[in-house]
DNA sequence: TAATCGTGGTC
DNA sequence: TGACCAAGATT
C-alpha cells in the first residue's frame, strides 16, 4: 500500500509546512506574524471565543472584548452580566461564564500569570484538552499536540486514517505528536490549522496547492475528499414554547434573566411557556403568562435552531399599565434592546413581535 | 461514551 | 432548503 506520509521522516514534513506557513500564514487580530509571540491574554481569549466558532464571527468580538477589558485583570474585575452581555450573539455561553472564572482565578491566584504548560492550563475552567494544548504551544512555544477540526482533518488526510470520530481522536492526536516539531511548536500549531482552514478544507481539498502534497496518503489513494469519516448524526427534534411579548406603558419591555446552567444560562430571555414537542393550545398556554392581560396572539413563528433541536415560538403580546411590577422582571427598553445583550433566539423574538405590532 | 450546549456561513 | 461545518468543554 501506498504509505507516503510514513515513509518522509516527520521533520521533513514539518520543516515543509512552516516554510509554507511563513509564506501563507494568515493575518488575524489575536496572531503574531511567523517567528512572534503573541500576548498569553490574547491567545486565551482568542482561543475561547474560537471554539466551534468561525474567525469571522469572533474578530468583532475579540476586539470588543480587548477594548473593554485590556488586561486579565480587567476582565476579573468586571461584572459577570457585563461579561454575560458582551458575549451576547457568540452562542455556547458557558464559555463567557468559564471565561469569567478563568479570569479571576488566573487574576487572583496566579498573580495574573497564566500557566505555561498543558497540565496548569487544563486545570482552569474553560480550558479542555484542546485548548491547554494550543496555548501552550502558541502562547509559550511549547511542544504540545492541539487537535482541533481543521488538523483532526489534515492528520486524518496524512496518514490516510480510515477509522471514524470520535473514536479516532486519540490515535489522530498521537499522529499528531509526532509531527510536532521542537523548533516553533506554536507556528507548527497555527500552520496546521491555516492548512486545514485554508487548502484541506472539508469538501474538494485543493490538494494542487498543498505543502505536503507528496507526503499524503489520503491523497496517493485518492480519497483525501472522503476523510475523516464520521459517524452519523441523529435527527434533531422540534420544541415549542409560546412567548409573552409584554409592553408597559412607559416604552419598556418585560424580560427575564434565565437560571445560571443550562441552555442560555445566566442570559436575558423574552418570558415563554415551557419548551416542549407537543406545543400549546391557547388555554394552556395562557395560564403560564406572566401577568394577567387582554394577550393577542401575532400572526406568524419565530424559527431557530439550536445544536439539538429546533425551536418554534408562537408570540403573544399585551399592554399593561406603566405600574405593573413582576417578580424578578428585567424591564428594558424597548427602543434600546440592541443593547440589552440578548441571544439571538431571544432577538429573533423581539424583533418578530415588534414587526408584528407589538412594539407599544 | 453520549448528551448538552449557539450561531452564522456555505454549498 | 437542509446538512454540514467552525481554533470544543463539561458532565
């Protein structure tokens, strides 16, 4: 069988890729150009914002963030919904909440310091295998193994590794280390993944413009394309809510901040019923409004989808006099809603319901 | 090991 | 339009 990765020695394969690297590395917010290192703050809060999220989406985000906290120990020091209300829109908030405590135990117990190897890095919160391993590498140039997609993708290519995720993750991450150079670990890293984001993209690799074309297998035995093989996904169901898009006189709109764990946890949210396969009929779901009021129900559904299921939300809208107080209520309002920080299922809603006539 | 946990872009 | 994918972690 063809075995053309094996056979070049690793280091040659590395040695070509970060030539290819210093010639096509990608210049993005929170990188240093190729032989630099870049600031540990930054790599630790690029890579978080980075997990199972596009450069595209993060960049915005990432700048945000530096400009509102320039130093970890700003971000400690900040409130966790001032925290919470920045991340709004970047999805997976236990990220922003993980992040939070990651900030203050690296402000108040290390001194500000984050740790320079993987085992001290995967003891903060928020930082799992993958991540310890590409700060590590990254940030202090330690020869660490991070599999992220991209090179979980290119390794599977490499070596023509036939077995699918995620029961291949630990013999694609072992490949991995044997590539890992000791010279420039952290571009090595950044070089694999802009391989991967870049030339072995998912769907009809550019395998004519790749680095490390002669050392492919996946390649010599013509299925690069095809690799990894992944086991297949289940279907994801539907969930129903009714929300109650409740209007005060004085122009403002009631929400509510939704329990600390859980999905969208410690987030604002438009009140609704519960979320269930089943749905609602009208009585019933009247009973859970929030407070008695003339409802009208608005033509129309508000649509999203989450990781797991789909969810599709019926919205009811009532006046109610300027006085109305409820328990735990986050009144905002309604003409300043861009800034209340709400996850984009909650935005779809607010923005239906004031298409709909219900903006007061 | 398998579920849970967001969102936006692409083909 | 729907399935896939993106610098995964946690329980």
């Amino acid at each position: 069988m063809a075995d053309n990765a094996s056979e070049q020695t690793t280091s040659a394969i590395s040695r070509h890729l970060l030539a290819w690297y210093d010639r096509h590395a990608r210049s993005l917010p929170w990188r240093a150009p190729p032989g630099g290192r870049a600031d540990p703050y930054h790599v630790w809060l690029s890579e978080v914002m980075l997990q199972q999220t596009t450069t595209a989406t993060v960049a915005p985000y990432f700048h945000d963030f530096l400009q509102r906290w320039p130093s970890v120990h700003d971000l400690a020091a900040a409130p966790r919904e001032e925290v919470m209300t920045a991340w709004a829109g970047l999805g997976y908030y236990a990220r922003a909440r993980n992040l939070h405590k990651c900030a203050r135990m690296v402000s108040h117990d290390l001194g500000g310091r984050f740790p320079e190897d993987e085992a001290g890095l995967r003891k903060l919160p928020g930082i799992g295998p993958y991540t310890a391993a590409a700060i590590a590498a990254i940030a202090f140039d330690r020869p660490a193994a991070p599999l992220d997609g991209n090179i979980e993708r290119v390794v599977a290519r490499l070596f023509a590794v036939e077995d699918p995720l995620p029961g291949a993750k630990e013999s694609l991450r072992g490949l991995m280390a044997r590539l890992v150079p000791t010279e420039r670990p952290g571009d090595f890293a950044q070089a694999m993944m802009d391989l991967g984001a870049t030339v072995c993209v998912p769907k009809t690799p550019k395998c004519m413009l790749c680095p490390l074309h002669d050392a492919c297998d996946g390649r010599a035995l013509g299925g690069a394309g095809e690799l990894p093989r992944k086991a297949p996904k289940k279907a994801r169901p539907t969930r129903r809510a009714v929300a109650f898009w409740t209007v005060r006189a004085d122009g403002s709109v009631l929400l509510r901040r939704r329990p600390p764990e859980g999905l969208l946890g410690g987030m604002l949210e438009v009140p609704t019923t519960a979320w269930t396969e089943d749905g609602w009929d009208e009585t019933a779901a009247l009973r859970h409004a929030p407070v008695p009021a003339s409802w009208n129900e608005l033509p129309g559904q508000v649509r999203h989808g989450f990781t797991h299921f789909e969810f599709l939300v019926t919205v009811w809208a009532a006046q109610v006099p300027a006085e109305t107080a409820v328990a735990e209520a986050v009144w905002a309002g309604i003409d300043r809603l861009g800034d209340a920080g709400l996850p984009t299922a909650m935005r779809k809603i607010a923005e239906h319901a004031i298409r709909q006539g219900g903006g007061g």
